[in-house]
C-alpha cells in the first residue's frame, strides 16, 4: 500500500482518474474502458462488441445516411452538452431529410489526461439522449491522441435512418408565396455557448435550444406530404444561411419581416449588447419549414403539437427573384438584402 | 426592451421622416461622424428614405478603420515574436496590413487572441506569467478609458508582461480636418453620440462656431438618427451656428468626469497618422512619459516594420473623408469585397465600405407584403 501523499500514489490515482494513450492502442485499457464504461452507459450488446461491424439487418423502406463531427467548447453549456448535442445534431439532419432515425455510430477522439469522471457525464447525455429518440448505438470506435493534439473530446455520429413515403426534401421545390415557418425562437444555441466560454455571467445564463426534431418533422411529413416543400435546421450560419441556400437552390427571393421573428427577451437582450444579429447565430432545435400557402395553417397546428416548436410562426414567404436572394423589412418599413453569413462570428458551437 | 424599442419604432420613425421632409427647402449635406451611426442609417433604411432630399455622407468615425497599416505589420510582427500573446478587439483581426491581417498571421503561427476588454488581456498577463502579453489599444475616447484603468492596473499590482500598442485616436481634430479641406461639402454634422459621452461637447462648442458648422450631438437607434437629422435640418434652415445635444439621456455638457480623469492621468494628446488621412494634428492620445514602460513600440521597438503605402486601389481615404460613396469607388464590390477587402472600410463592423455592402441595394424598391 502506498501512502496516499507519495508522488506514485498520485500518479497511479492519475492513471485510474484519466485518459491515458494506452486507452487508445487496443490493448487491456482500451478493452476495460468499452466493455465496463462505454457498453453498460449505451446498453451496447456485449455480442456486438466481439465484432468491428454492426449488421443492421432489413431497414423498412429507403436508407438515409449522415455524419457529423462535435467539437464545441466547452463541453457543458446550459440547455445541453456535446454528449447531447452529438445525438440531437445527426438526428435532426436525417429528420430534416425526411427520415425516420434508427441507428448511430458513435466514435470519440479523447485527449491524454481526459478526466473519465467527465467522460462518463458525457457518455450518459449520449445515451439519455438516444434512448429519448429510440435510436440505439450500434458501432462505435474510441481513440487517444496525445495531451494538446485534441480540446478534451471530440465526437463523431453517423446516423442511419429510413425515408418516410416517397418524397424527398428539396429546396428546389420551393415556389413564390410559399409561406416560411420557423419552429420557435432563434438564436439560442450559439449565445449559450458564447456564453458559457467566455464566462459572461449573464443572469439568467441563456440556454441552448438543443433538442431532437425528428417528431415534428415526421408529423409535418405525414400531414402535408408534397405540400411540404423544404425543411432545415438553422445550425451554423443560423436562419440566415437556411434562406440563403434556399434561395439558391429554388431561384427565389425569401422575404421575412424583422418583427415577426421570434426571439426571447433574453436572447434579445444579450445579442444587442454583444452586437450580434441572432439571425446570424446558431440553433440546434430550431427549423425552418417552406410550405404552400394553403397549407400554411395546417403546417403551424402540427408544429404546434409539439413541444419543442410549439412557438412556431410565420416569418416571411417565397416570392419571384429580385435583384437580392434574401430580403428582411426592418424597423421603418424598408426592404433590404440580409447577407450571407460569412463565417467566424463564433467559433466552434458544436 | 426597454429603452432600446421605443427607439425603433416604425410609426414614430415614419412620422419623423415625414416632418424632415416637410421642412427641407434644399438637399442638404450632413455628415455622420460615427461608423456605428453609418451601419445603422443604412441598415434600418433611413438613407434610401430620404435620399432625394438629403445627402448623408459617412464620416471617419471608424477607429478600426483609420489605424495604419504599419500599426497592424507591427502588431503581426510581436504576434510571431516567441513567448507573445497579440491581443486586441475582434473587428481588429480581420483588418488587412500591407500583406495579412492577424487573422491570416494566427492560422500561419502567430500567437493572436481576440479579447472583449484590454482588462481580459490584462489578465491573460496575470495568468501567463511567462509570457509578454500586448494589447493592441484600437478606438476613439470610447474605449480609451478602458485601456487606460487596465493600465493602471497593471501599475498597482506591477505586472511588467503586459503592454499596449497605443493607436487610439480623437474624433474632434478629424472633424476639423474634414471642414478645413478645400473640397469640404458638409454642412452638419451629426457628432458621435458615445465619443460625446466620455468627453461631452463643450469643445464642439467652439469648433462649430469657428467653422460655421451645427453639429448635433446624436444617438444610434434609428429615432435617435431621425430626431439627429431633423435637429439638423432645423438648425440649418433656420440658419443657426450651434450645438444641440439629442442624445441627453447618455451625454452631458461636459462629459464623463471620472472617465475623462482616467485617461488624462495616463495619456496626452499627441499628433500621429490615421490611414487614409495622413498625420491629423492632436488626432491621438499618446501614453505620458510616466508610462511608457507599458509602451510596446518602446518595450519591442526592433519589431516595428516599415510603413508600406497602402494599395493605391483603394479609396478609403475618399470614403471616410465623405469625398465619396463606397459604390463609387472602382474596387467596390470586384475586387475589394468582405471576403478579400483591399482596405479596412470594407471588413470593420463600423466600416462604410462593409455597411454598403451588406445592407444596400440600390436598385430595390419597397415590395407589397402578400399576406
């Protein structure tokens, strides 16, 4: 028995506390560190673990793949944390294309030293997270790199989903009048974080708005069908950069009134004094629905009846392409082109 | 939001535009001082509104703008100097030297930190204590108070890392030079309402009497503007020489004594150039001799590089004398744009060239709402 004070007992406790390289060379660490950590907290089949490939078996219907990698600093922030994040943030982009999500992979790149004790924090937000979406983790891979290679931990999903009916999410269907919804207020994931890292002590601290959409969205698929023309959450670049490449890929112009834009008292209140627009910053529950105008209102009841975009409105509409692709009525009555996001206002959100 | 809604509302707004244009007898030329002011007239639509009977040319009040690109060579330079941590505003990193800018200098190695306060880069100072932390001082008497408590900071717990490069500069003396130039065109001017907050406005006093010029103290929401304008417009068509505060709710007659005593107790004025303009004389605040040791063109004075001439394509110097418009300029939009601007007016979130370019379009009439 060591002394708790001697310097060995420290590094060994160091050893049982952190991420160590070996945890990362498929060895003994690597395999004590998935099969008595990472299984149990994701309720991974011990039989699959033998194996470096899931078998997914028949999927009912067309297939529908995306990846996403999770780098946000820092790690916890109100409303969520990268855990959490890196569910919600791939299943919303396979429900924004219209599919049901079932399966995720799940791959972790930790840096040397990494606490476990946080390690387990975030790997149970995983799996509330996916079990909250009934999705299960179904492969999955884990490396090391050394101290200052990585910020703590970096998370990569891919998730695996199925095509709900025959038609696909295409901004290139968006048609002028069509009425731009968007699922509730804006801009409260990237204000978070922003302020969480830079520790602005903001009272109340703003919440991200991170959250799995895939509900709503089905809802509006079932309900709509063709009506429902293009569907997007306002991640990076936030509802600004969705109507840029909406007007892109249809040819049209998005129009929206600044006054109708949902934004809370305290995004808005913050967002002024940082000098930040916050239809410019991220969201990660947050989407905007382009929907034929007679339909508009069946398309806010369904959002409605959820939770998550209960606070749904609309915003502006589709109309035939003027000189600008986007334009915003502001305060006096003036419309005016709203830029296209061009990058680094806030690094690393997600 | 309380004080800032009742600044923007639409009826009020439309109800000044209509009582600036019942009294203008002739299109007057007013000039916004202040970048912020240019952003949001342009931005809220107040310019195209009024276009056919005002002329509103943008001033110079872009500190970012006007800090020379020497200054920035300089601050890229220390950025590469080992064991140095560059820090300065984020509207700083983008703005190009001669050759990058701190952004560009951070992805090829520089150690270059954006902070939201001189104060946060002095305690990057205290918590590496290993390391010469500069902090590149940019800003009119705004955020010169700030720079100088972190200095005095530094002074009372005698931290010796810790430097500026002091490049602040003062709004008044560029208002003089604008007036004396012999192609001058404004007739009054809307003076910065936050600059007018720390130093008051006893000393437009006698500059508006000198030139003949009204200046209107004025604020930044788009009432606040409107109400600046038509101030303006009633003192010229009444044909009166004075100075009239409308933005009373932040600015006295004399100022922000306890701010003005800050600065005053670690800088002095002093001449040095301002991009595009050239040396404007008492156009900046110089540290005291006292303090000089925070000084980091002294401290690291080997890493001042030459002063280069800035590219000749560019007319920022037309743009923020009021010569100009941006979409004037032949560069604009082609081959100066946000994404790769030849000068700093395109890039400053208070620069004229970025405040066209984001949020006019000439050709764009006001649409029906279909709903």
């Amino acid at each position: 028995m060591h002394d708790p004070s001697t310097p060995a007992c420290r590094i060994e406790m160091g050893l049982a506390d952190t991420i160590q390289l070996a945890h990362g060379e498929g060895g003994r660490l690597m395999r004590q560190l998935i099969e008595n950590r990472i299984a149990p907290l994701l309720s991974l089949d011990r039989s699959g673990l033998q194996s470096d490939a899931a078998v997914l078996g028949q999927l009912d219907g067309e297939t529908v793949v995306t990846t996403d990698s999770f780098v946000v600093s820092p790690l916890f922030f109100p409303g969520g944390d990268i855990g959490s994040l890196a569910v919600h943030g791939t299943i919303n982009d396979l429900a924004m294309a219209g599919a049901t999500p079932t399966h995720l992979t799940l791959a972790l790149i930790l840096e040397e030293g990494f606490a476990l004790q946080t390690l387990d924090r975030i790997l149970n937000s995983i799996a509330d997270a996916a079990n909250h979406c009934g999705v299960s983790v179904v492969a999955g891979d884990t490396k090391v790199v050394p101290r200052g290679a990585a910020d703590g931990i970096f998370i990569n999903t891919t998730g695996i989903g199925v095509l709900q009916g025959d038609s696909r999410m295409r901004p290139d269907r968006i048609e002028a009048s069509d009425q731009l919804i968007v699922s509730g207020p804006i801009g409260k994931h990237g204000l978070a974080v922003l302020s969480a890292r830079e520790k602005f002590g903001f009272k109340p601290a703003p919440e991200s708005d991170s959250a799995p959409l895939h509900q709503p969205a089905q809802d509006l698929r079932n309900q709509l069908d063709l009506d429902l023309h293009a569907m997007r959450d306002a991640t990076r670049g936030g509802v600004a950069a969705v109507l840029h490449e909406w007007a892109e890929a249809s040819g049209q112009t998005m129009w929206i009134d600044a006054a109708k834009v949902p934004v809370t008292a305290n995004t808005h209140a913050i967002a002024e004094l940082l000098g930040i627009d916050p239809l410019f910053v991220a969201n990660e529950g947050t989407f905007l629905v382009a929907v034929h105008p007679d339909r508009c209102e069946a398309a806010l009841d369904c959002l409605r009846s959820h939770s998550v975009s209960a606070q749904c409105c609309v915003i502006g509409h589709a109309q035939p392409r003027d000189v600008s692709a986007v334009l915003i009525r502001r305060g006096i009555g003036v419309d005016q082109p709203l830029d296209e996001p061009s990058g680094a206002m806030l690094p690393r959100i997600c | 939001m309380k004080f800032l809604d009742e600044y923007r509302d639409a009826a009020l707004a439309n109800d000044l535009i209509k009582q600036i244009r019942g009294i203008t007898s002739q299109r007057w030329v007013l000039m916004d001082v202040c970048g912020g002011q240019t952003h949001n007239l342009v931005r809220s639509g107040i310019e195209t509104a009024l276009m056919d009977v005002l002329e509103l040319i943008h001033g110079p009040g872009c500190p970012v703008c006007v800090t020379p690109s020497q200054v920035i060579d300089f601050a890229i330079a220390l950025s590469h100097r080992p064991n140095t941590i560059l820090t300065s505003f984020g509207d700083m990193l983008r703005v190009p030297g001669s050759h990058q800018s701190m952004l560009t200098a951070r992805s090829a190695g520089g150690d270059v930190r954006a902070v939201y306060s001189p104060i946060d880069a002095l305690k990057m100072a205290i918590e590496n204590p290993s390391k010469e932390v500069v902090f590149l001082a940019v800003g009119f008497e705004t955020t010169a108070p700030a720079t100088a408590l972190a200095l005095l900071q530094a002074d009372q717990e005698d931290i010796k890392n810790f430097s500026i490069i002091p490049a602040h500069v003062r709004v008044q003396p560029a208002m003089e030079s604008i007036i004396q130039s012999t192609d001058n065109r404004v007739q009054a001017f809307l003076a910065a309402g936050h600059v007018c907050t720390v130093t008051g406005y006893q000393s437009l006093e006698s500059f508006c009497q000198a030139s003949h010029t009204p200046i209107v103290v004025t604020g930044f929401e788009p009432i606040d503007l409107l109400d600046g304008i038509l101030h303006s417009v009633r003192l010229l068509e009444g044909n009166q020489v004075r100075v009239v505060n409308r933005y009373s709710r932040n600015v006295q007659r004399t100022g922000n004594a306890s701010a003005l005593r800050t600065v005053e107790s670690v800088y002095e004025v002093g001449d040095r150039p301002w991009r595009g303009f050239g040396n404007i004389p008492s156009g900046a605040l110089k540290l005291r001799a006292d303090w000089k040791r925070y000084d980091a063109s002294e401290k690291f004075a080997p890493y001042i590089p030459a002063a280069t001439p800035d590219d000749q394509r560019c007319r920022a110097a037309d743009v923020m004398a009021g010569r100009i418009k941006p979409m004037e300029c032949a560069a604009f939009g082609r081959e100066c744009t946000s994404e790769s601007p030849l000068g700093a007016p395109m890039v400053s979130s208070e620069g004229a060239c970025a405040a066209y370019a984001r949020f006019q379009t000439t050709s764009i009439t006001p649409l029906e709402r279909s709903e």
